[in-house]
C-alpha cells in the first residue's frame, strides 16, 4: 500500500491540531467548530439570560464573561440551574462576579423572546427584559 503525500500528511495533522484547539477554546468558525448550530434544540421562544455591572453611579454595564478570567466563565450553562442552586450559593457564586467584574453589584436579567416571526435577520420583536436577581459585592443582601 501507497503512503499519501507529505504535504497531504502535514495537512491533516495540522488541521486536526486546530481544529482541536479550536474546540478547547470555543471558536465557532466552520468547519472548525463544536458543531453548536447543530447540537442545541431550535424552537419559536428563546430564553437567555443576561448579566449587568453596576457601577458606583448606578450605572448599567454588560458583563463579559469573556473579559473575566477562564474560571468565571460559562454564565450561560450556570444560569440554567442557577434559580435551583441554594440561596447562599447563589449569593455567593454572584458576589464573585461583582468581584471579578470590579463593580459595586450585578444584576441578572431573563430576556424572553419569540424568534418567529423575523424582521430581516432579527426577531420581529424585542425580547422581555426581567430582573431576576441582584447582589452587592460586599452586601450578604440578594434578591
């Protein structure tokens, strides 16, 4: 049997290599991509969740979670259990946040929306924004 080429060995190791470390870092870029499109459960109503610095004034400031260091992240996965999470965690896990995020406090926001029927590429309207819970950064008061 025939080897391939070297170039085309070259080739596959190195797309392999990135497309591994693409995975690890979470780029979704085709085809290098965790296939997340294709892996999550479409349907016509969205819920998300959104979380806001405070800042001394009062005011509002979206919270990246990629700006965080790596162990702050993975809101999105967090805030699927996190109303089932006790209330002392939750106090807890949101005060290291405010922390990280070098704010006075956080709040965290449910945005519901429906994505059908669209205005161009966008939903045809704007999701329901609700606050669910706040926490100072050196507060032990939480809604």
């Amino acid at each position: 049997m025939e080897r391939p080429p070297r170039w085309a060995r070259w080739f596959v190791r190195g797309f392999l290599i990135v497309f591994v470390v693409c995975g690890v870092v979470g780029v979704e870029a085709w085809p290098l991509t965790g296939f997340r499109l294709f892996s999550h459960l479409r349907t016509q109503h969205r819920t998300t969740w959104q979380a806001f610095s405070l800042d001394a004034e009062g005011r509002e400031n979206v919270l990246s979670f990629a700006h965080l260091p790596s162990g702050y992240r993975g809101f999105v996965l967090i805030m699927q259990r996190y109303p089932d999470i006790s209330p002392a965690d939750r106090d807890e896990m949101c005060r290291a946040w405010a922390k990280a995020a070098g704010s006075e406090s956080v709040q965290i926001y449910r945005l519901d929306e429906d994505v059908l029927p669209r205005a161009g590429s966008r939903p045809a309207s704007p999701p329901t924004r609700t606050l669910l819970f706040t926490c100072d950064k050196v507060s032990n008061d939480a809604t």
